[in-house]
C-alpha cells in the first residue's frame, strides 16, 4: 500500500516537474523576445536549480549575459558540458566575451574551436577572418 502511494506521489511529481521546465523554457522565449534580459536570466538560472539539463540551457543563459555587459561572468560560469559533445554555441559566446573584453587571442581561439565543431557555419558568423 505504502509503495503504490509512493509510486503515485514520484509520478505526480515527474509530472509536475516536467510541466514547470517547458513553463519555464517557454516564458524565457518569451522574456527574451521583449529583450528583458535580466528576467530571462532568472528564469534560465530556475530552470537550472530545477535540474534542466545544463546543455539545454547553457548558450541561452550566455545570450542574456552577454546582453547584460556580463562579459567577464559568461566565462567564469558558462562552461562545456562534461559529458556532451562540444558546443559551438558556447565556444562563440566565450569569442564574443573575449572580444567585449579586448582579448583577441582568445577569442580569436574561441571562434576557430567553433568552427571545428559546426564546420558548416559561416566565417563572418564567427568573425573569425
């Protein structure tokens, strides 16, 4: 008796926490539409408390940062995921970081390990010359 109750309360509770993640994603397109960055940002950081899968959230959590003059804090806490493939989303929000600071090296670095992850997408995307 005691299991089947237990088995009920963890399914309403996946349930509940499932509709909260596409809640949040989709308020974030939302926020983000309007440029309400900051807001964004918080949703994006909920999401993450909550347990979205970092890989998911990572490059837009970056976009607001950067929108937001957060240069410096996008490459102290936007990271690869360990364990996932490489993000060429992240590699070019760590260039334009680098850039808003005036470290071309780096993001000059940063633009080309882009470019070797997604190969298909245009130089001028990445400013790399």
């Amino acid at each position: 008796m005691f299991g089947k109750a237990m088995r009920t309360l963890f399914n309403v509770t996946l349930a509940l926490l499932s509709y909260q993640f596409k809640a949040t994603t989709k308020l974030k397109g939302k926020v983000m539409e309007t440029a309400d960055f900051p807001s964004a940002e918080k949703e994006l950081r909920k999401a993450l408390s909550l347990g979205m899968n970092p890989a998911k959230v990572s490059s837009d959590l970056g976009k607001t940062m950067l929108m937001q003059g957060k240069f410096q804090a996008v490459l102290d806490e936007i990271k690869q995921v360990p364990g996932e493939k490489e993000s060429a989303e992240i590699s070019v929000l760590h260039g334009n970081a680098y850039l808003a600071l005036g470290k071309g090296k780096e993001a000059k670095e940063s633009f080309e390990q882009a470019l070797k992850n997604k190969p298909r997408f245009s130089r001028r995307a990445y400013r790399v010359s």
